[in-house]
C-alpha cells in the first residue's frame, strides 16, 4: 500500500489543471507544437499552405523566368558590343514587352488553376515567342542611310524606326501566338481518349504554331537582317494557313459525330428532369382534397412521425394550378384530379390535342406562376 500513495499526491498534483482552464487547456495543446502551430488553428488554410511553400519551382515558370534571363543578355551584349543607337526608345519598347509577358503568364496560370485542359506549356512557349519576336525586331536594326532609302533625301542615320514597329506588332503578335493555344484548348478537351481526334487535336495545334511563327518571319528578315523573304514565303503562309483550317474542320465533324451519344444522353436527361418536374403535385385546395386530408392523420401517429412523413417529400415545390389565357380562371379537374389541360386551344400551327407536357399547357402553367 505504500507504493501506490506516492502516486496518488502525484496524481492528485496533475488533476487539478484540467479544471482550472478546461476550454482553452483543449486549444493551446496542438497550438504548442511549432510544427502544427499554423496548421492546426485553421486548419483549411494550414493545409493548402504549407505544401506551397514546400513545392518547388514549376517547369513552366523556370521556362518563363529563363526566357526573360536571356533576352535581357541579349539587350546586354547588344548595348556593349553593337552599334545600337535610339537606346532610350528601344529600352521602352523592351520593358512594354516585359509588361506584357508577366501579364499574360499570370493570367495563363492562373486560367491553369481553374481549367485542366488549358495547354500552359504551349501557352509559356507562345509568350516567350512574343517577346523574343519583339526584342529582336527592336534591338537587331542595323544602321542605314535615309539615302538608301529614299535617295532625294539627305544622308542622315534612320535607326530607331524598328522600336516604333515593334510597338504597332505588339497585339497582332499576341493574337497570332495566342491562336495555337486557344486550338489545343477546344480540340483537347474535346478529344477525350479518341485516338483520331487526338491526332486531329496535335496536328491542329501544331499548323496553328507554325503559321504564328511564320507569319510575321519576313518582317524581322527584312528589317533586321535585311534578307528578302520572296514571294515564295507568301505561298508557304497561305499553304501552312489553309492545312490548318482543314485540320480544325475536320477536327469539329468528327467531334460532332463521335459525341452524338453523349449528346442523346444530354437531351435524355433534360426530358427525364422535365419529367419529374411535371408529376409534381399541383398547389390547389380544391383538386386536391384527397391529399389536404393525409396531413390530418399523420400527428395521431406520435409514435413514430418521421417514418411517415420525409424530408423529401415535404421540400417538393408544388406546380401552380394552371389557368385560362384570362390569367385568372383556373383549369377544369380531370377524372384523376389533375389539370385538364384538353380544354385549352392549341397555339396557331398546331393540331395535335393539348396534354400534360404540351406548350400550351406549360404555357398555363407558367401564367399561374406571374399570377401568383
């Protein structure tokens, strides 16, 4: 007996401290652990926190940040070792690219989050396009002579003019590198697990790419390399364009045939919701008698009222009793103490009877609904 009353004063000293805070002695308790401390007191936003900050670095974000890396080498080596004159246009120019590139990434990401299908890796490519296309147009102009352009003219430096088109390029850029991926989103989400329409879906995307980037090619050949595309190039334009929409074309007929199911499927489900709307009970006192008199039966079962009446059941909205074209004079009952909506005439063009689920007898309906 001697062994156990040493632990009864020790058991007697740790009892106490419940007592003395027991609503917040719960609460510090997981608090105190530093690991869970930011975790535990909510415990939704600990969650999708903490692996945040533990995940690493997105591939499509390291694509971004190295595109931006090396076209500001590129500035770089172009101011020291080029003969880049006009810098002060030519650096605003570039910083409007910038702007525009973080822009449309974040919303492209942040489009990512919300939407499974949407292409970022082709989305980040395109953007980096954008502004590699811009920043070169800008910074590569070699120095030429007003004479060599127009010869009337005085001898005097024309550097700068590139700045000015990479500016008026800047939207025509971003719609034509944005058109692949607005491809890649329909087609792919379309697609499914169909093995043709995928094909379909790349090849699609693929021609769309290659027309955003063949596009606006003989511009920054002619005046940033001086190099004449020819007319030959205008042909490969035309040809890259028309394969494209031939892919996209044959892309939606497809689409539109292996889905005819699911599109039945879709319609079936309408007509079957539309269904059970219409076999809802009526909200009318006199046609309805009969059920007026259940409710009255069920309080003498005290013993068990829920069994008797659901949750469901009681919830149901109930369908106005339909009325006449006046507005106000409600329909005849039928022999089965519903509507009879035979009584109504049928809308010009019609000769078929009008039954439950017809239009006049929705449209019936729908005027007891404003009446009421």
């Amino acid at each position: 007996m001697n062994a156990p009353s040493p632990q009864d004063p020790q058991l007697g000293q740790q009892t106490p401290l419940p007592p003395v805070n027991p609503s917040p002695a719960d609460q510090p308790r997981p608090a105190s652990a530093p690991p869970s401390a930011p975790v535990s007191p909510v415990s939704g936003f600990g969650d999708t926190l903490r692996p945040r900050a533990a995940n690493k670095i997105p591939t499509n974000l390291w694509i971004a940040i190295g595109a931006l890396v090396a076209v500001t080498l590129f500035v770089i080596i172009s101011l020291f070792f080029g003969d880049v004159p006009a810098k002060g246009g030519k650096v605003t120019v570039t910083v409007v690219y910038f702007a525009a590139f973080i822009g449309i990434t974040i919303g492209e990401l942040s489009i990512a989050d919300r939407d499974r299908f949407y292409p970022v890796p082709l989305a980040i490519v395109s953007s980096v396009y954008v502004v590699a296309f811009g920043v070169m147009l800008t910074w590569i102009e070699p120095v030429r002579q007003i004479s060599d352009v127009y010869p009337y003219r005085s001898s005097v430096s024309t550097a700068g003019q590139n700045a000015a088109l990479a500016i008026g390029l800047l939207i025509p850029l971003i719609i034509a590198a944005k058109a692949p991926v607005a491809a890649a989103r329909f087609t792919f989400k379309q697609a499914g697990e169909n093995a043709v329409l995928k094909f379909l879906a790349f090849a699609s995307a693929g021609l769309f790419s290659l027309l955003a980037v063949i596009l606006f090619l003989p511009t920054l050949l002619q005046r940033s390399f001086r190099v004449d595309a020819g007319e030959w190039f205008g042909r490969v334009i035309v040809i890259v364009l028309m394969l494209a929409f031939l892919a996209i074309s044959v892309f939606i007929l497809l689409a539109w045939t292996f889905n005819a199911d699911d599109r039945r499927a879709r319609r079936l489900e309408r007509q079957q919701s539309l269904a059970r709307q219409r076999q809802q009970p009526y909200n009318s006192e006199t046609p309805q008698q009969p059920a007026a008199t259940q409710p009255a039966v069920v309080p003498e079962a005290s013993a068990a009222p829920e069994s008797l009446v659901s949750p469901a059941a009681e919830s149901t909205p109930h369908l106005p009793w339909p009325v006449f074209e006046d507005g106000f004079t409600p329909l005849p009952v039928d022999p089965y103490g519903r509507p009879a909506f035979s009584v109504l005439q049928p809308f010009a063009g019609r000769t078929e009877p009008v039954v439950e689920g017809s239009p006049e007898a929705d449209a019936a309906i729908e005027r007891a609904r404003r009446g009421n």
